[in-house]
C-alpha cells in the first residue's frame, strides 16, 4: 500500500502562475544585457565576443539549434561595453532574430571549424579575425576582446593581429549569477514545466518499466510546453543508484526498490529547473534502511539550505555545512551548492575536505539562484538518495523555487 499522497499529472491545460513571462521579457533581456555591459566595464574590456550558446541566449535571447550549435561553432556575437551588438548567424539564419531588438547589425558568420572549412580552416580564421579587428577599430576601441571559447586556430589569427583576449567566460559567469525579479519570474515557468513532468513520472512509476520510459514522460511535459532539452539522464534504480552518477538504463524497475533522479532540465525561455527527488518504485513503503539514507539526506539538504546567508563567504559555508558521516564520505556529491540560471552556473561550493583541490572562495549575494545538492550512498551499501532543492538567496535567507514535495512520512 502507498505510503505517500497521490500526485496527478493533468492533461489539462497549464493554469500558469500570475504575471505571463512573455510579458516580462523586455524586462529580463534588457536586465541581462545590461550585466554584460557592467562586467566589460568593470574589467576594462571593449567588447565580448560570445560563441557558448547559453552565453549568447543571456546577452541577447536569441536561440538557434541549441545543442548543435553548442558542438559547432557556427553563429556567434560581439558585445560592445559601449556601443552595438553585432550579430554573426549561421547559413540563412537570419530571420532567428526578428523580434529581438538588442541588436544593431547581423551579419553571416565565417565558419572555421574543420567540419565547415577542412584544410580551409586558417584562411577562414584569418577572415573571421580580420573582420573583427574590422568592428573593433570600427568602434574606435583598443585590440582587446573577452572570449568565451575559442578553439586554437581563433586563437592565433587575432593573436597574429595585435588583438589581447581575455577571459570571457569568468567575465560573464560573474554576470549571470544575480538574478533580476523578472528573470525568477520566467525560472518559475521552467520549474512549473518540470514539476509537472515529475508529477507525471511519479504517477508512472510501477513496476516492470525500464528507466529509460520512465525519464521519458519528463521529456513530454518539457517539449509539450515548450522546453528546449535536458542535459543529463540521470535517473537510477535499485543498486544502480549507488554510486551515483549512473544514467538511465533499459533496467526494468523493481517493486519496492529506490529510484532517484536528478532532472537538469532546460525548459521554457531556455531557464534550467534543477530537482532531484527519490521514491519507492510502485510508492510502497521503504525499508528501514532506506528510510535512513532518506532521512540522512534530508537532514544534509534542509541544515546546508538554512545555513546560506548573503554576504557569507563561500568558504564560510562549506566549512560549516553539514557534517557527511564517515560512511558516506566517499560517495558525497561533486559540490555542495551551485549556481542556476540557463544552466548550471557559477558558483560550485566545494565540500570543505575538497577545498584545497576544488575550493575557492567569493561571497554569496541577495539575487543568486542557487541548487542545494545531497547524495547519501553508504560506501558498502546497495542503495542511496538523491535529493536537490533549487532555491532563490533573499535578505532573510534562501526561498524555494521548487515546490514538489519530499516524502515526509519517510521520516
């Protein structure tokens, strides 16, 4: 018999929230933009030139073929601290852009990558770089530009003209990390859009499925209403669930055995909903054993989410979090918090025994969106817990964006 309440995943029409983010989204773009601007400003820099399409999707809200573009670099942008933006878009692409108002000039983008130009590939670069020491001198600023990737032979071509290039992708991670009320507002909509599509996994989760089926009814409700993709497969059963990290599998699920899943999920307006839950199969009631590893988890999650305070030291925060037993030190999870926005972002707070290797320090600010992880997996053990609570840091402390519920009898 169920131990936990009946959640329905309706096929009714989502009833959003107050507030419509097609509203807001003047808004959130101009917000964004903006930041973009300030971190040039605040490092010196001239201009960004942006080819991570995340990176592109928060200075100007333009998308195209995400995934792909993200393999091959074929559209990208320049981002002037003090002037234009100029838009450089794949083979007639253009009209991706209608409707965006941010940008001043689009222009066809020179491919040099070996799948576009083969042997080509640095007589392109060379044109690819000659037109934008074009722009720069264009804009009357210095030879110096933030990029956020570049593969080598970029790298030379603007080397080989005089162009410094610095750091791009530090300059807008510390950008994406504050959140305007706006840009919460749109995050909600993708959150909503997960929720449901883990309420719709909950009421599929019987017995003799595998778990790749189950994953996919998350998928549905995310490309139902609009969401672009998800970025991992992390969902595991039974003994596959420890350790963690194990993607979803042809497994056939097993009554009465843990299943846990982590949704990295990109849903509408390109904003990420990062939750991560743990059941029963067939919602039966646990065993003892893995009413501890839940109860355990929960205590990690729930102590590190009342901890984070703004302007308390990441440092701070990872020293004091909570204490992973000894038996669970081993299989602990990569970070103890990070960063959301589009994606994961900056920050990722090390557990304090990874510190001198994967630590570093800053300070937490009101306005960051932030995922609260715990893994709980006994070294030796056949199961453990995924639990991941995404969260918006306030003057009083950390608010939650994701609402669905934690299986409460269970501890």
């Amino acid at each position: 018999m169920s131990t936990v309440r009946t959640i329905r995943a309706s096929t009714e029409p989502f009833a959003w929230r107050p507030g419509d983010p097609d509203e807001q989204l003047d808004i959130v773009r101009s917000y964004r933009l903006n930041r973009v601007r300030e971190q040039l400003r605040l490092q010196g820099c001239p201009a960004i030139l942006l080819y991570d399409p995340v990176n592109i999707r928060y200075a100007t809200d333009s998308s195209n073929m995400q995934i792909w573009t993200g393999r091959n670099p074929t559209r990208y942008i320049l981002v002037f601290a003090d002037g234009p933006v100029v838009a450089f878009e794949f083979h007639n692409c253009e009209h991706v852009w209608r409707g965006i108002d941010c940008v001043s000039e689009i222009r066809g983008a020179t491919c040099w990558n070996y799948f576009n130009a083969g042997p080509e590939s640095a007589r392109r670069a060379a044109q690819w770089a000659d037109e934008i020491v074009d722009l720069l001198r264009r804009e009357g600023t210095e030879l110096c530009v933030a990029a956020d990737r570049l593969d080598p032979e970029g790298v030379y071509a603007l080397q080989k003209l005089g162009v410094r290039i610095v750091d791009g992708q530090a300059l807008i991670e510390q950008a994406r990390c504050v959140k305007s009320p706006e840009e919460i507002a749109v995050m909600q909509r993708a959150i909503d859009v997960c929720e449901r599509g883990i309420a719709r996994m909950h009421d599929a989760l019987v017995p003799g499925i595998t778990e790749q089926e189950l994953w996919a009814h998350l998928h549905f409700e995310n490309i139902r209403y609009g969401g672009e993709w998800i970025e991992t497969r992390l969902l595991s059963s039974g003994e596959r669930t420890n350790p963690w990290m194990q993607e979803c599998s042809s497994k056939v699920l097993e009554a009465g055995e843990l299943l846990a899943f982590d949704t990295d999920l990109v849903g509408p307006y390109g904003y990420c909903a990062d939750i991560s839950r743990t059941w029963t199969v067939g919602h039966v009631k646990p065993s003892d054993e893995q009413r501890r590893l839940y109860a355990t988890a929960h205590e990690q999650l729930h102590f590190n989410l009342d901890l984070v305070r703004a302007g308390m030291s990441f440092r701070e925060f990872s020293q004091r979090s909570w204490k992973i037993p000894a038996r669970y030190a081993r299989n602990r999870y990569s970070c103890v918090a990070h960063g959301i926005g589009l994606v994961d972002e900056y920050p990722s707070i090390a557990h304090y025994s990874d510190w001198e290797g994967g630590g570093y320090d800053g300070l937490f600010q009101v306005g960051m969106a932030l995922c609260i992880e715990s893994y709980i997996g006994d070294e030796d053990g056949r199961e453990g817990v995924k639990l991941e609570q995404q969260v918006l840091l306030t003057e009083s402390g950390c608010v939650p964006l994701s609402t669905f519920p934690f299986e409460r009898s269970w501890l």
